[in-house]
C-alpha cells in the first residue's frame, strides 16, 4: 500500500501559540560539535504493482549488512508531531533501527555471523517480493520505481533511463527528509534564523558556516559551472543528474503540498497554515546543493586552520622558557611526527606538511595584538541578549579551530587472515545523532549507477557511502591541512591590504536575518547582519600586528570555491563499468577534494586512500603557523581567481592496496604525514582499534562476527582507563597507599582495570553501569590531575593556550569540546598522550618521542605521586552529582544519562535516550564472496 497519512481533524487544527520548542531545543545545536521521518505519503505517485527488484548483479552472498537510527523516515506531517510530542508515538519507520543499533551494546559478545542482522539490516540489493511494503511510479513516471520494504521502509530506486533514475532519488529524498534539507540549505546560505527562527543555538550555527564559506549566489553557480567545465563529459553528466534530482525533489513538494502531508514544521515556523494551506515551500534549484555540500565538507572534509592559536602557544613558550627552549617545549606537546603514533598505514612514509629546517615567511603576531574579527553587526532585539553573545564566541571559537569534528572509524582484514578467503570491512562514519538523521538509507539502479548506501539529505543523488554490485567503500575524516593563514598588510584603512604590491580594497559580503516568534521557536523578534570581509588570500578571521605593521589574519582552503567539484568521485565510485578493483576505487576518490581516508574491500581485494587537494607549499612555509600574503609565500601555482593551485601528486598521497589490515578512527594516516589537529601521540583512540585488530589478525580466522566485535569492544572502552590509567596506578602504588580514602580508590580503579575498563551497563537496560564508582572517580580525577601535573611546569598562561590547541578530555559526559554532550563520539581529543608520556617518563620507561621534559613531580617520582594522590582523594571526594552536573536531558548525578546518546531533533519528532556507544552512526558490515 502506499505510505499515506489521511488528513484528519488534527491537520485542521491550528497549532498552539506554545508549543514544545523542538526546535529551540533542538535547533540543530548540537550540529556545531562536532553534528525527518516519511510518512505513509504516496500522494502524487502513482501505485505500481508489487514486483521484486532483480540482484542478479548482487556478489556479496546474502554478507552485506548496515545500520543507520534513528530510522528512515525523517518527514512527519502536522498531526503526527503532534501526537508525538503529547504521547510518544512515531510515525512509521522513524525509530526501527535505533533499537538494534543500541542493542549491541550488550549484545555483541555472542555475536555470530548468523546474528548479525539482529543488529544490522540486511544490505543485499533488492526486496524479496514477499517483503514489499510499497511500490510507486513517482509523478506517474514510467521510467522509474520506488520499492519500499517493510521492516525500514528503505528506497529501493530503479529507473530504466538515467534521468528518470535521478528523479527518482530525489523523489523518494523529499519524502524522507524534505524538512532537513531544507533547514541545511538555509545554514549553507547563513540564513536559518530568517529560516526556522533566532534561538541562540540557531544564531551560532549560522555564524560559525558563514565564516567558513561566506559565499553569494554568484558564488555558488561559478562552482557549478567550474565543476562542469573541468570534468568533461562526466561534467556534463553529473548537471544533468542534479538537473534531474531537483525535478524530483520538486515534484514531491508540489504533490505534497497540494495533497497537504508535507512536513508539520513548516506549519509550526511559519511558513505553512494549517487550516488554509497558505504559504510556500520553495523550489530546490542547483544553487541548494552547493549550499548543502558546503556545509558538509566544513563538517566532516576541510582540515587545517588554527595557525593563529598555534602561533599564540608557541609565542606564549618562548616568553616563559626563551625562543629556543620555548620551540623545543612546543614541538613536543604538538607531536607533528610522534613515532608511538599508531598510524593506518604500515611501514611506509608520505611527508607531508613536515617541519622545515629553515622557516621562512612567518608572519607570527606582536605579544596582545591579536583580536577575532568581528561577524555580528547591528543587532537588535533578542539578537542583543547575552544568549546570543555567547552563540557567536561559542561559534567563532569552532570555526577557527583545527579541532574539526574528526569522527568514524573502519577496521578491514585482507582475505589472507579471513575464515572464507575474502576480505571482511566493518566500516562507516560518525556524522552525529540527529532526528531526522542527517544521512539517509537508499538503493539506486539505474543505466550507469548501481549502489546501495548512505548520502547526506538533499545530496543523494548518489549513493556516498556504501556498496557496489561487488565492491564497498566507506571513508573516515583525515584532517590533513589544506587550510593555511596568511598575514596580509593593510593599507590606506583597515579595509585595504597589500595585494603583490598594490593596495586593494577587501571585498564586503553580508547577510541580513531577521526573526519573529513561531510556534516552534519563542524566541523574540531579532535581527542582525553577518559581515565577512574577504581577499584574495580568503575571508578575514583575526586583526593584528606583526612587527608593528598592522595586518588582517585571513584562512584560505584548497577546497574553498570547490565544494562541488567532489560529484565527480562520487559519480565514478556509483559506476559498475568504472570501479572494477582498487585501483580504479583510488583513481575515483582522487576526485574528491574533502579530506578524507577511504577503505575498500571486494571479494579479493583490499585498499586505503587518503583524499584531498593538498597544495604545495612555497619551499621553507611552516603550515603550522600564518605566513606572509606574499608571491614568496603563496601556494605553488595559486590562481587566486578560481584559487586553484599544484596539489601534491597521488603517489604522496597516504596509500596501499592488500595491506594485512586497515584500522582507522581519525588518527594518523602514515608515517611523516603531519595532520592538523592536535593529538597524534602514543595514546589515541586508533590504538583501541589498532590493538584489538592487531590480535585477530595474529590468531587468523577472522570472521564478519569477530570483526564486529572488535568495534564493539573498543567502542565501549574508556581509552584513558583502557591505555593510561594503568601507568597512573603503578605511580601511585609505587609505595604502600596508606591513606583510606585513596587506597578505596585504587582499588575500585584496579578492579574497573581487571574487568575491561568499559563504560557498559550492568545488564541491557539497566541505566546503571558496572564499576559506576570507578567511571565516576576516573571522570572527576582526570581534568585534576592533568592539571596538577602540567601547569606548574607550563604556568596559567602557557597552560590556557595548550588547552584552546587541545582540550584536556572528550569523555562521553563532557559537555565540552567538538562533539559536546549526548553525541556517542569520546576520547579524540585530549591529553592522554601527555599524561602517558609523561608517567612513563617519571618511572624510568623508555619514552620515544617525549615531552621537552618531565612534569609530574617535576620529576621525581615521590612528588609526581604526592600529587596524584592528592588529587584522586579530592576526586573521590566528588558526588556524582557533582560530577555530572545535569542538563536539559538528565537530573544531576544520573551517570548513565549523562553518558547518553541522544538523537538530536532537527524536526518535530523526539526520540528515547541510548545507552553510550563509540562507533560509526551508519555502518556496514560486509565480505562479499565473488567478483564479476
């Protein structure tokens, strides 16, 4: 049957002036860490009769599986948020993965092959007839059908032209998650306040994107005509699939308007009546999806940036410790080649960003110069509140970071350490938990394309991440710096620079937003305008001075102007007649300018890539600090017109193929391959899964099952307690603990140690986790001890500017840091690597790539243990309700809660807590058992 909501006496109801802030609430905040449902509406398209779609060109033998929660409807209409707010009910295929996905929290140590899709679902291509929940020709089209099956009501798209194929996907897109991409379309443009309402959280959203990609209109068609221009016949090809996704989204809208099951929020923002039908819901034009993907690609593929904090840190060195001991302190904390890093590729080197011996051209700031650039201008209203105040910082201090929200992980075994032969991939990315999910599920066959996966809303046109008719391919964030700042010399006013010797004026983009009350968002009435000022070296971030010339920090990408140039691979990675092994897998993400690391897996074969327009720096550029706008200084072959430039070769990009085993969790990519994050030393989360793969593949017989497994476990552990704490309890009981309350503490810390060091429950629901002292001790001593243990060496000044590099913690609980509370993904960024390093070098262990010196105790064993108990007593000391303080979804001291992975609501529709996980949001688990 079609999937059709009857109007009833609720459409017709006007709302009320109150209503529940979902999205004030919800207001796609949480997005900044780091970051609908369809409804039975088959309105508008046709039924078709039921018919099973064909997987005769399916090798993977019934050993494909993925997950993606909440669920697959992401569109409710007026009446089901309605319901779902006053009663808890959900809308049909809203929730039915989320509870198999956060069964496997407890339920992976008896996993087999034949269970695995009690917690996954079954990614075979095609639907048994018998499981055919609907089947529709949309718009009446003959060219094209869309099968839904009944246990996730996943779009299966068949077309038997290309254009209709493409309609199709962007058919069957709207009816899943027309509200998000719509809200993501407006964030693209720094528009959503005007959009979906002025909540604080809203506010920084917009801000910290427009600061990425401050582009116009112009800007977003020139991208399009580049991408097209420079791509050929594939060029061509790929506007004429968008051309053809957007009729498809656009067909939807106008049934669904018409028909009245279009999403509830447009009624509860305003944009919709419920009783007239008044209002609009805009087209999608081409323009849209560059808007979507630039938001994509600064979330997920743009590493780089923070130049200026780094400069601030190391100045702040060499004020306490002099230039050369001050250099000497700051390279080891920033860890550029750390030889304890575990790393994705073996034995191999790629340089990359390395130190120079000579640096030229840095353009580091006079000591107290620097200042943010501001962004907000002329705000009124509620948009002048304190709340809106510390949006924008809060905002500001994301963008300019170059802790980028690192995310997914990928653990693939070669067919030679493989129970069947044929290589075996757990794999998939951690994009957030959101309701409706920014990913959606779907199935695409058509002529050229043949792929089952997972795209962002409103970019489906292909299948991103997924699997072909006898390959998969997934992909992890790889953060290397393709992001540099550049000082350049103002001239005439604050608002001219140097430009290769003459004075230019910058370039004004603004943005004017204004917001009213809705029923979805109180917030009162407001307004502002965003102000970038850009150059031909990128949007402006910091003002300063260098040797007393005043200058004007800017941050320019390989990417920035390009976002839509990556269609391309996506394209080729679709294409059965183009991927055919894993040299044509790495020849296709070689067109993919994000940066990435991309996995592959067939039925032989296994390969790793590393993607990215790295550019090659002037010989003697330090990337790690801002350097002068100057010819010298510029990118080898920088147009700055289309800002384009040479990109290192393949061949030095990160890459193997049939490596024993891949495993990858945003850590370092190879040997000599400088990332721009912080963090990559001998305690990472990549150990967790370095260490556990490591063993399968020693024991041999590796299985989908104990892949799985594998991910699981590491998924649970708490990386401190699993890598570190070991070390801090043999410094604390290098003598007799004679004081009680620290010996309980030891003691329950060395039992948490002996049973896994896991943040599990004690059984499936309970809400209350094994070794709960333990975990809450652990959390209260470790933001203490680290600073105990480092900032009488650094001092408060030089301390405060190693943490903006790097936050101290990233426990599940922390509402602090990328990701931010309730988001599943812990433990990437921290200060575990320091702490390790240094109590190994305090007992006397052989340390390679220590810290400039020992810190703990200054030294000495007594005193670093003095401090160590010292503050585990004043650790233990700490209530849980102190400890986890509370928020707007847990009570103070609810431990489990505060761990808690929450699907954040960018619609109308709320969804339960789960138990915390560290894993991919959609994942795929897969060994395919021939080759065409």
């Amino acid at each position: 049957m079609p999937r059709r909501t009857p109007r009833n006496a609720l459409d017709r109801l006007r709302t009320p002036g109150r209503f529940p802030g979902f999205l004030k609430a919800a207001s796609i905040c949480a997005l900044i860490a780091g970051l609908l449902s369809p409804i039975s509406q088959a309105a508008g398209a046709p039924e078709a009769a039921a018919a099973e779609a064909t997987a005769a060109n399916d090798y993977c033998g019934n050993q494909c599986s993925d997950i993606l929660p909440p669920g697959q409807n992401g569109n409710a209409t007026l009446a089901q948020i309605l319901l779902n707010q006053a009663f808890g009910t959900l809308p049909e295929h809203a929730s039915d993965q989320l509870g198999p996905y956060a069964n496997l929290a407890k339920g992976y140590s008896g996993l087999t092959n034949t269970t695995i899709n009690n917690f996954f679902n079954d990614a075979s291509f095609g639907v048994p007839s018998d499981q055919v929940a609907s089947t529709v020709n949309p718009a009446g089209r003959s060219d094209v059908t869309i099968v839904r099956d009944k246990k996730t009501g996943v779009p299966h798209i068949t077309g038997t032209t290309r254009y209709g194929t493409e309609f199709g996907a962007g058919y069957a897109a709207a009816q899943d998650r027309l509200w998000l991409m719509d809200v993501f379309r407006h964030v693209g443009r720094g528009q959503l306040t005007s959009f979906a309402g002025g909540a604080a959280s809203n506010q920084g959203l917009e801000q910290e994107f427009y600061r990425h990609a401050p582009y116009t209109e112009a800007d977003l068609q020139a991208q399009i005509d580049n991408a097209v221009a420079a791509a050929g016949d594939r060029g061509k090809q790929a506007l004429a699939d968008v051309g053809a996704y957007i009729d498809g989204i656009n067909s939807y809208i106008d049934a669904s308007d018409s028909g009245r099951y279009f999403p509830g929020e447009y009624v509860l923002t305003g944009h919709k009546d419920s009783v007239t039908n008044a209002g609009t819901i805009e087209h999608f034009k081409p323009t849209d999806l560059v808007a979507l993907a630039s938001v994509i690609g600064a979330l997920f593929g743009s590493g780089g940036g923070g130049e200026v904090n780094n400069a601030l840190s190391l100045l702040a060195a060499q004020e306490k410790y002099g230039v050369a001991e001050g250099t000497k302190l700051w390279e080891s904390f920033r860890e550029r080649n750390d030889p304890e890093a575990v790393v994705t590729v073996h034995d191999k080197s790629f340089p990359y960003a390395t130190k120079p011996a000579d640096p030229q051209g840095e353009a580091l700031p006079d000591a107290g110069s620097v200042t943010e650039e501001q962004l907000v201008y002329d705000r009124t209203g509620s948009a002048s509140g304190s709340a809106a105040s510390t949006a924008s910082t809060t905002a500001a201090r994301t963008a300019m970071t170059s802790a980028k929200r690192g995310m997914s992980n990928a653990l693939v075994v070669s067919g030679e350490h493989t129970a069947s032969g044929h290589p075996v991939a757990v794999f998939g990315p951690q994009t957030g938990y959101f309701a409706p999910q920014l990913l959606l599920l779907q199935e695409i066959q058509g002529p050229g394309i043949s792929a089952r996966g997972a795209s962002f809303a409103g970019l489906s046109m292909y299948v991103e991440l997924g699997r072909g008719q006898d390959y998969s391919w997934s992909a992890t964030t790889s953060g290397q710096d393709i992001i540099d700042t550049y000082a350049v010399e103002l001239c005439q006013d604050d608002h001219h620079y140097l430009y290769r010797g003459t004075c230019t004026a910058m370039d004004k983009v603004e943005q004017k937003n204004a917001w009213k009350p809705t029923t979805a968002d109180g917030t009162a009435e407001g307004s502002y305008t965003m102000r970038v000022w850009r150059t031909k070296y990128g949007p402006v971030t910091h003002r300063a001075t260098v040797g007393g010339k005043k200058v004007a920090y800017t941050t320019l990408r390989s990417s920035y102007l390009h976002e839509a140039d990556s269609i391309i691979g996506f394209q080729m990675l679709n294409d059965p007649d183009y991927v055919k092994g894993p040299e044509d897998f790495q020849k296709a993400v070689q067109h993919i300018n994000y940066t990435f690391n991309w996995f592959y897996a067939d039925s032989e074969h296994t390969a790793y890539y590393n993607s990215g327009d790295n550019p090659v720096r002037a010989t003697g550029v330090d990337a790690e600090f801002p350097v002068w706008a100057q010819p010298a200084y510029e990118w080898r072959g920088w147009d700055p017109t289309t800002n384009t430039a040479q990109y290192t070769p393949p061949s030095a990009h990160p890459n193997s193929i049939d490596q024993d085993y891949y495993i990858s969790w945003n850590n370092k990519q190879a040997k000599d391959y400088t990332t721009a994050p912080w963090g990559d030393g001998s305690v990472h989360r990549g150990n967790l899964l370095e260490n556990r793969v490591r063993k399968l593949v020693a024991a041999g017989g590796v299985t989908r099952a104990s892949l799985v497994k594998a991910m699981a476990d590491a998924g649970l552990a708490d990386l401190r307690a699993e890598d570190v704490l070991p070390d801090l309890l043999k410094a604390v009981t290098s003598s007799t603990v004679t004081d009680s309350t620290a010996a309980a503490a030891v003691s329950k810390l060395q039992a948490w140690v002996s049973a896994g060091a896991k943040r599990t429950e004690t059984s499936a629901g309970s809400k209350t986790y094994a070794n709960a002292d333990a975990v809450r001790i652990l959390d209260a001593w470790w933001p203490l001890l680290v600073k105990a243990e480092f900032e009488p060496g650094l001092g408060s000044e030089l301390y405060a500017a190693m943490t903006a590099n790097l936050p101290i913690d990233e426990a599940p609980s922390a509402g602090h840091g990328p990701t931010g509370s309730h988001a599943g993904s812990s433990f990437q960024y921290g200060w575990w690597s320091y702490v390790d390093k240094d109590i190994r070098a305090v007992l006397g262990e052989s340390v390679q790539g220590p810290l400039d010196r020992k810190y703990c105790g200054g030294g000495s064993l007594s005193a670093c243990r003095d401090i160590l108990i010292s503050t585990l007593k004043e650790a233990a000391g700490k209530t849980a309700a102190q400890v986890y303080p509370g928020d707007d979804q847990c009570s103070a001291g609810d431990q489990w809660c505060a761990d808690s992975i929450v699907q954040r609501t960018l619609g109308g529709i709320k969804h339960g807590k789960i138990s915390w996980q560290n894993r991919p949001t959609y994942q795929q688990v897969v060994e395919f058992t021939s080759h065409r």
